[in-house]
C-alpha cells in the first residue's frame, strides 16, 4: 500500500473545488447577510450553527465566513457589506494551505491504513483542539474553529464541545456545519445561533455548476429539481451521468406493470465489477429519489418540473390517488432500510437492484388492479 498516496478530503465533492477554494456562493446570499449584520451590530456571537440539506454551500459558507473573520481588522472602521475576501491576502493564502494557526479543523480523519475515513469526530480530536487554543493567537487576535460535520461528534466529543461552548476562550467563534440539527445535543443547539441555508434555486445551480468547472449537460431546471436544490448533489450528476441515469430509469418503469425485463436486467448488472461502487450508490439515490416523487405525486400532483421526459404522467399513473402515494412512501421507507443493510452486508448488488425493481413492478400492479 501507497502511504504517499492523496488523502482524499472528507467535505469535498469529487469534481468540483475544496469549499476552502471556492470563491463565490450562489443562493446563499442571505445567510451572508444575516452574518454580516451581527458582525457589524458588534453583536457576534461565539457559535454559529450553519444548517440546512447536504451540498448546498454550508462548509463553503463556512470557509467564506472563516476567511472574513481572520482577514478583517476586529476594529474595522467601515462596516463591511460583504463576506468576500481577496485571493491574495495572506490569511487567505495560508488557509488555503491549511497553515493558518488561527484556523481549527474539526472533521474525521482519514485512516490511511484502512484507506477510509475513521467514524465520526473523537473526544481526542476536541481536547487536542483546546490544547491548541493555549499555543496560539498570542497577538490577541480572532481563531476561528469550523467543525464539519457537528452530526458526526460522538456522544464524548459532542459533551466536550458543548462545554467549550459554555465556556468559550477569547476571541474564539465555533462554525458548525450541520445537515441534521435534530441529532445534535439540544444543549449545543441552544448555544448557538443557526444560519440557515437555502435550497439553491435552478439558476444559482448552473452558475454554482459552471464555476465549479463542471458541465450541467442538461436542462438546469430538471437538475435543480433530481439534486433538490443541493448543488453538490448536481455536481455528483453530472458527474456519473445522473441525468441521463434517472431517464433511463423512467423509460423503465414506463414499462410497468409489464416490466421489461431485459431492460431491468441489464440495470442491474450496470452495477456489477470492480469501481462500481459509485454507479451502485447513484442508482440506489435515484429510486430513492423515484419513489419520493411518485408518493408526493399522489399527495400535491405531479412536479411542476420534470426531471426526465414522460416523468409526470408516470408519476400520475402510478400515484393517482393519497392512498397510492402512502403506499409508495412506506416503499421507500422499506427500500432505505434494505439499501442501508444490503450495503452492511455486502450483498450482491445486481440482486439489490433487480429486487428493488422487481418490487416496485409488484406495487405497480397491486395498485392498478385496485
């Protein structure tokens, strides 16, 4: 084994920029605002809790906000009126070097070993991040801690933060990145101010996707609508051909209740070989995905906006009704549980597939024999 070998970075999509290199945020624009009046009201907290869904900007918001507070004078004499900070201070500099000593990482680290990332965020990791707070910024100046992500601080870890934000050191702000604020202590909660974030809309998208240097490919709006919103879930799309993966899956399920099996066989042994671990995970999203729309289909009606052709008079077929789309949700719950346990135990992924899809023909003609 290689030990020089790239370790590769924990908060960072495969194709698109670190979020410490990314230089604009699109959609975001009123969380900055927001941080940006505490700081200028001299009303700045010490903790900063950044939600919202994966892949729509927190960890860059994060390092956007990081980068601002280390690179502006704490007595400004101007009220800044936005976040952004030139490339070539050397705060900046330094950070994109990951040599600021100003600046603490709280993420999990990589095992080189095991070649994976260890579980979650360790009390050791926190005692060695207030260790450091006594070797640094003697000058007096800001620090800045980002943990990314707070949902992955173990129940030690978790406590040692939280005292650390009941007693917080000098000058220190505390970012915490968080997808699901539901699962941290309610005492963390409590102690920090959130920063919510926003689902990016389609245009926000494309201008987020083109920046990053990846090709959308595709329609923005139906992009915009398969990612969710989550531009870091686009980039993963575009990436594996996301797009053109869930047509496929459409053409499919079109077929149903007289599924084509060919067509479904051959899916199923797209996922089969060695380095098709990322096409098993898009394909095991994108039903996830299917089956969404198709239960909230029978609830509102079809999507405004198709993500792939003939999407919404499927949906409509499938779905007609409320109790059709709570047959399709409780299908969905069922397929998370399975995908999560088939993956634990390394089940055969052609099978995992093929049965998913099999199971959702089955549904498919129980619901039009109604």
């Amino acid at each position: 084994m290689n030990d020089e070998a790239p370790v590769p970075q924990f908060d960072q999509v495969e194709g698109a920029p670190h979020p410490r290199e990314t230089e604009h945020l699109y959609g975001q624009s009123q969380a900055e605002t927001t941080f940006l009046q505490a700081f200028n009201s001299q009303r700045l907290h010490h903790g900063w809790l950044i939600t919202g869904p994966r892949g729509i900007g927190k960890a860059t918001l994060a390092w956007r906000i990081a980068k601002f507070l280390l690179a502006t004078p704490k007595l400004a004499t101007d009220a800044p009126q936005t976040l952004d900070i030139a490339r070539d201070h050397p705060a900046v500099r330094r950070m994109a070097a990951l040599s600021e000593p100003r600046l603490f990482l709280l993420r999990p680290i990589w095992d080189r070993e095991k070649r994976r990332f260890k579980n979650g965020i360790t009390i050791d990791e926190v005692r060695h991040l207030k260790s450091s707070f006594n070797l640094s910024a003697a000058d007096g100046g800001r620090r800045v801690v980002i943990v990314d992500c707070a949902d992955d601080l173990n129940a030690n870890a978790a406590n040692a933060l939280l005292k650390l934000l009941e007693e917080p050191p000098a000058n220190v702000v505390l970012l915490l990145v968080c997808h699901q604020p539901s699962r941290l202590l309610p005492t963390i909660r409590s102690r920090c101010t959130e920063l919510r974030c926003a689902i990016v809309q389609a245009g926000d998208i494309g201008q987020a996707m083109a920046a990053a240097g990846s090709d959308q490919g595709t329609d923005a709006d139906a992009l915009a609508e398969l990612s969710g919103g989550s531009v870091g879930e686009a980039v993963r799309l575009a990436n594996l051909a996301g797009m053109q993966t869930y047509a496929d899956l459409i053409a499919l399920f079109a077929t149903m209740p007289n599924l084509n099996r060919p067509r479904a066989l051959n899916l199923s042994e797209s996922v089969v070989g060695k380095g098709k671990e990322a096409r098993l995970d898009l394909l095991l999203r994108l039903i996830d995905q299917f089956l969404a729309r198709t239960a909230r289909t029978g609830v509102s009606g079809p999507p405004l906006v198709q993500a792939a052709p003939g999407e919404a008079d499927l949906l409509q077929r499938l779905a007609a009704t409320p109790h059709a789309g709570r047959q399709w949700a409780e299908l969905q719950q069922l397929f998370g549980a399975r995908a999560r346990h088939g993956k634990a135990v390394n089940l055969d992924p052609a099978a995992l597939i093929l049965d998913m899809v099999f199971r959702i023909n089955d549904m498919a003609a129980r619901l039009a024999a109604r």
